[in-house]
C-alpha cells in the first residue's frame, strides 16, 4: 500500500504524485480499433477522516504517448 503525501503547489519535489512506468511494449498489447484500453484506478482515503474515493480513468492507444513529462496537478 502507498501513502502519498498531500496536494502541495509549492513542492519542488512533486512528493503528492506517483509516476507509473512500464517494461510492456503496451502498444503492440493494444488494438487500433480503441475498444481495449489500460485502466489506471486508484483508491484513496482521508488519513483523519477515514473518508475513501475511487478515481478512474482509461487509457487507449492513441491516449499513449513516448516522451518525458514533468509533474504536474492532474491525473488527464
């Protein structure tokens, strides 16, 4: 289980946000045709509140792009 630390906009570090790689070759995995997609979700819950959410999002071949991004404040 991960503990991520809070939304903060003045972290340099980006210490609230995780980033996923792979060894997959995830295209080759997906078809053109958009109906298989990679599904990214995420269960969270409030350390004080013990209030939870689930975030979902999906993924399809043309959402996969190479590069290197920096951090930033949403999960799109």
């Amino acid at each position: 289980m991960f503990v991520i630390d809070g939304f903060d906009k003045k972290s340099e570090h980006a210490t609230y946000s995780y980033r996923f790689t792979t060894n997959e070759k995830i295209r080759q995995g997906l078809s053109l045709n958009n109906r298989q997609y990679i599904r990214l979700k995420i269960s969270a819950t409030h350390s004080l509140s013990n209030i939870g959410k689930v975030y979902e999002k999906q993924y399809t071949i043309s959402d996969i792009v190479s590069g290197d991004f920096p951090f930033g404040n949403r999960l799109i």
